[in-house]
C-alpha cells in the first residue's frame, strides 16, 4: 500500500476529480460520508453528544458534511467553525449552506470564551487542520486544542491530527491534537508510523474515498505500508523438485562466551524459514550448545572464547554475522580481515554493525544490497545522532545510497530503506520488545536470502513473517510471556496465512 505525501494527495485529489468527471464538492461528500457511516455503524444511534470542530477549508467541509449526516439521523450534534482566518475555500462554503438548510448553524468561535462545555462521556469529530498544515496552530484555535486535549474525551480525527504535520517534524507539541483515532484517506500518513508522533496518534485506520489508482501508480510514490497483500507477491512458492540444495545453504557468525543464545536463535531462524542449509560459525565454548539447539544445523569452530580467526570452511550462499559476536580486539581484526576478504551476500547485525561503526572504511568493501538490521542505539553509533524521525530517516536514505546497503530499522513499525523506498512494516506489537527478538529476524533475513530472494524482498518478508508471529500469538501469551522463542511457534501459522492466499 503506498504512503503519499501531502503534495502527492492533493495531486491525486486535482487528478481524480478530472479523470472521473465529479466536482470537489463530489468528492468532499463520498470522503465524509464514509466517516459518518463508520460513526453510525459504531454508536448506532446511541443518545450521544457530537461536537464537530471544523476550520475554514477542506478538512473543516468534511467536518460539515459529517455534522450534516449526523443531524439527519437524529443524533445530537453541534458543529463549530473555529475562525482562524476568513479565507473560506468554495467546498466548505457550499458544505456549510447545506447545513444551515437542513436547520443545523454551525456555531462560530473567535475566542477562548467561546469555547463549549464538553463532558466526559461525549464524543469529538477533529476536522480543524489537515496534511497540509505548514504552521504551527497559534492564538485561540492553539488554546482550543489545549482546551480539547484537556478534556480527556473519545477524538475522532477526520484523515490526519489537527496541528501535526504530514511532512516534518512537530516543533510545538503544545498545538496538536491528541487523537483517539483517525479516519485517513486513500493511505496511511508517513506521520502515523513514526516513534516522536506516539502521543498523537493511537489507532487508525484507512478509508478508501476512491481516488484514481492509476493516478497514484503514476507517481510511482517512494513509501510503502507493506500489508498482506503486497507480501503475497514477494513469497515464492515451493514446487515438488525442489531438494535441500534448491534452498541454498546460510551460515550464521557470531557468538562468544556467555552469549551463544544470539547466534542459536539466528541459526534456528534461517532453518525454520526454509533454507536448505545451515551452517554456524562459533567459538569453541558454544559447540556443544548449538549442536544441541539446532540439531539441524552444522557448526564449524574458532578459538575458545571469542571468534578471531574467521577460518571457515563451508561454502554458503549468504552469511548472516554479528548476533553475540562481541568486539573485543581479536574479533575486531578478524571481522576486519573477513569483510575485506568477502564476496557473499552478507546480513549484519548487533556487533558486526558496531565493529563497522569503529571502522568504517569496512562499509566501502561491504557487498552491493548488504543488509543491516540495527536497533536504535546501534544505527546511532553508525550513522550519528538525528534530530527528529524524518532526520533519522533521511540520514538513513542518504547512507543507503553511499554505501549501496539496504537497512532494517527496527521498532513498532520497522522500516526497510534501500536508497530513497521506504516500506514501512505492517504487523508485530510489543510483544517483540524482548531480548533475542533481532537475532531471529537476522536469521529469518538470511534464510531468505539463501532461498533466492532478493535482499531488499528477503528484508520485506522476514520483517513481516517476524511482526505477524507477535499478532498471531496475542491472543494466547500476551505481550509478556511472548519470548524470542515463541516466534518459532508461530512462524508457521504467519506463512501459511501468505502461502495459503498465493495459491488460492
């Protein structure tokens, strides 16, 4: 599913009302409509308190409408235009006639004193500002927000959180909206899927208003929401030929003493995602741990505590490295002397991306699509600190591009950046806030990778496989008892729903 920009919307908006032949006001009506249907079906009449907040544009015409299809049913609404300015734009102006006809006239606030009294217990329609704010909110329409957000009531939020931008960071939390849920049109907002925007945006969900799809593949839009419906066409199907050699073979680096759990998830990982082979690299002390873990897969040894020689033997189609690897002198000269030595396909993780941060001329020899998958802290000792998420994720697109590497940056919606894409992950809770949880997802990244997959579809895939075991297992382990482990349970269940849907 693609993310389109603020520009890109209104584009899209201008080019479906040419194309399909309907006005502004046309569109206006089906968008709003739809959000008064999902109001209707959830409160089905109940003897409830509406207050619509509308300002002078777009946002505030789909406010009207909604107030409009609420009064006409019966509910109790009052609809307020809050007065930020008197450029008024045509939709609204033909919106708010419609609802004075019908005998509802919207109540115009111009101060703080004018502000209505709210109960707990009543429901707020947000349809002051929309994705295209590019200041600030400020005077009494800021006080309203504050006002509002002190109320502590449901918020319905008609397509994005008035006060919050669709394209930049927030400046002044003092002026946004706190949303209890959005109605967004056509596409999730880039906005909703970032950490610093979490007390703005709880839950959402998308609306399709119908605007031309052709339209928006014509854009050819750089940021993706990855759904089950873009997976199904990543996921390649087995046929009866197919043997352990068809898979191809992974081998797992890492591990160190007290620290083999990391190198035993990744290894059990890339076996029960499917590759035909799996080998681990390890230091001496954690043989007998792996062997008895992962029976499945075969262990090739180094020194007795730490890698340092990296003296492998196996012949493997792609190399996943870094989960428990430690960085301690040995290791470091001896991971420096493999990636300049390598030609594999390579997954990097934990360590390996902090040995690459002390040194990263290493990134200049690193394979073309090589995958890093670091956590927050992690991606800092690499890249330097950001300022703000959309930083973060322009600094991440601009390493990318230097170093032909393709990023895995994990969180509540993990991000897979290759050059200027982003495709944003749909699935996994907080239950994958336990440790181990990354050493599965290298491990599931690089048997993919060894199956055929290209790196940046293996990246896609695995983040998504990983997310769906959480979204699966809720309902049974809960957020708490759900452990690295526990993904294996549920890996099965996360494929089958895909595989199930490519062969129907």
């Amino acid at each position: 599913m693609y993310i389109l920009s603020p520009q890109q919307t209104a584009k899209t908006d201008k080019a479906t009302i040419k194309n399909k032949g309907i006005t502004a006001v046309d569109l206006m009506e089906a968008a709003a409509t739809s959000c008064f249907q999902w109001l209707h079906n959830k409160f089905q009449g109940e003897s409830i308190n509406f207050h619509v907040f509308c300002g002078i544009g777009n946002n505030g015409g789909d406010g009207l409408v909604i107030a409009r299809h609420l009064h006409k049913h019966n509910y109790r609404v009052n609809c307020y235009i809050v007065n930020f300015s008197d450029k008024r734009t045509e939709e609204f102006i033909v919106n708010h006639n419609r609802l004075v006809e019908i005998g509802l006239t919207p109540i115009e606030l111009n101060k703080e004193q004018d502000f209505p009294e709210i109960d707990a217990n009543d429901v707020v329609v947000d349809a002051i500002f929309g994705n295209g704010l590019s200041r600030n909110p400020e005077g009494f329409t800021k006080k309203l927000i504050q006002y509002l957000n002190s109320k502590k009531v449901f918020v319905l939020t008609i397509d994005f959180p008035s006060g919050l931008f669709g394209d930049k960071s927030v400046t002044d939390a003092a002026s946004v909206l706190k949303s209890s849920h959005i109605l967004t049109f056509q596409t999730p907002k880039t906005a909703f899927l970032l950490p610093e925007n979490k007390g703005y945006v709880n839950t959402w969900e998308v609306i399709d208003i119908g605007l031309d799809q052709n339209y928006i593949e014509s854009l050819k839009p750089k940021t993706q929401y990855t759904t089950l419906a873009d997976i199904i066409p990543i996921y390649k199907t087995r046929n009866k030929w197919g043997h352990k050699g068809t898979y191809g073979h992974s081998l797992i680096i890492g591990g160190s003493y007290g620290k083999m759990g990391a190198v035993t998830l990744a290894s059990k990982a890339a076996s029960k995602i499917g590759s035909g082979l799996v080998s681990a690299y390890i230091p001496k002390c954690g043989y007998p741990i792996l062997q008895v873990s992962v029976p499945e897969a075969m262990v090739e040894v180094d020194t007795d505590d730490e890698l340092a020689y990296f003296n492998f033997k196996t012949n493997p189609t792609v190399i996943g490295i870094g989960p428990g690897m430690g960085t301690t002198d040995k290791t470091a000269q001896g991971f420096e002397n493999f990636i300049k030595d390598n030609k594999l396909p390579l997954v990097i993780d934990a360590d390996g991306i902090n040995l690459l941060s002390k040194n990263q001329i290493l990134l200049n020899y690193l394979p073309k699509n090589t995958v890093l998958t670091p956590h927050p802290k992690e991606l800092e000792r690499l890249i330097g600190a950001w300022k703000n998420d959309y930083e973060k994720l322009e600094k991440v697109s601009e390493f990318s591009k230097k170093y032909s590497a393709i990023f895995v940056i994990k969180g509540a919606h993990t991000v897979v950046i290759q050059n200027d894409q982003l495709y944003f992950n749909s699935t996994g809770n907080p239950a994958l806030a336990t440790g181990g949880s990354g050493d599965v997802l290298t491990g599931l990244i690089t048997g993919l990778i060894a199956q055929g997959y290209e790196p940046v579809n293996a990246a896609i895939l695995g983040v998504y496989f990983h997310g769906k075991t959480a979204d699966i297992a809720f309902p049974t382990t809960g957020y708490e008892t759900f452990t690295a482990s526990s993904i294996f349970d549920y890996l099965a269940a996360a494929i089958l729903e895909v595989s199930s849907k490519k062969e129907a």
